[in-house]
C-alpha cells in the first residue's frame, strides 16, 4: 500500500545524523546516497519498498510538521522500540510517549513516541506478541 513517506528537514545532514541509529534499532538499511542524491532514505529491510526519505521541501519555504500527522515505523520486536526510543532521545528527540504497551489499540501494541529535531512526530511500534 505504501510506496514511500517523506518528512520535512530543514537540514538533510542533520537528519540523517538524527536517523542513523534510530533505523539502524530498526534495522533499516540506508539507501545508497548516490541513487538519491537531494534525499536522506531508508529501504525496508530486504532493500525494497517502502522507503522513508528525508527532503529539504521543493518549494525552498522552511519544513514544517503538522498537527495531528505521524509516521509509524515497524519495529521487530519490543526491544527494538525501547533502542530506536532511545537512540532518538540521545539524538534530541522530544519524548511523545515514553515506550510500552498501549492496550487502547490492542493487546500486544508496544510503541513509543518521538518529536525528530525537525518537529516531526514519529511513532515506532511492534505488534508482535513477545
């Protein structure tokens, strides 16, 4: 369903500093910089789609997140939401909700929640029973 999501950055080698090992947790794997040179992405883990990208806007106006708009990034397990948590904290992340389970979506949701440095909200979660 999802070709790719793109977040605004004010600054792509800041982003992708701030990203780095918060997709790393994740185990996400960098595109290569060469095939997208105005961008900062990550492929899903065999290498494919979906892609998250990082982008400077087309416009040259300053990025902006908007209210009530998140990402979700799948994560493998529970530890890997309670390192990519942390890994955006150390980074600078706002915390948005510190990580554990949110029994209000269903019983094995565990997810945590982050503001990047650009004020992007971003949720990581894992639905898996442990």
């Amino acid at each position: 369903m999802i070709s790719h999501v793109t977040l605004g950055t004010k600054n792509k080698a800041g982003a992708r500093a701030f990203y780095t090992p918060v997709m790393a947790a994740l185990g996400y794997p960098p595109r290569d910089p060469a095939k997208s040179k105005q961008f900062v992405m990550w492929t899903g883990r065999d290498g494919g789609r979906p892609f998250f990208v990082l982008a400077e806007p087309f416009d040259g106006q300053e990025a902006s997140s908007g209210n009530g708009q998140m990402i979700a990034l799948l994560a493998p397990s529970r530890a890997a939401v309670d390192a990519a948590h942390a890994a955006a904290l150390a980074g600078g992340a706002g915390n948005e909700g510190s990580p554990g389970f949110r029994p209000q979506y269903h019983e094995n949701y565990y997810g945590a929640y982050f503001r990047d440095p650009d004020g992007n909200k971003v949720c990581v979660v894992c639905h898996d029973p442990e």
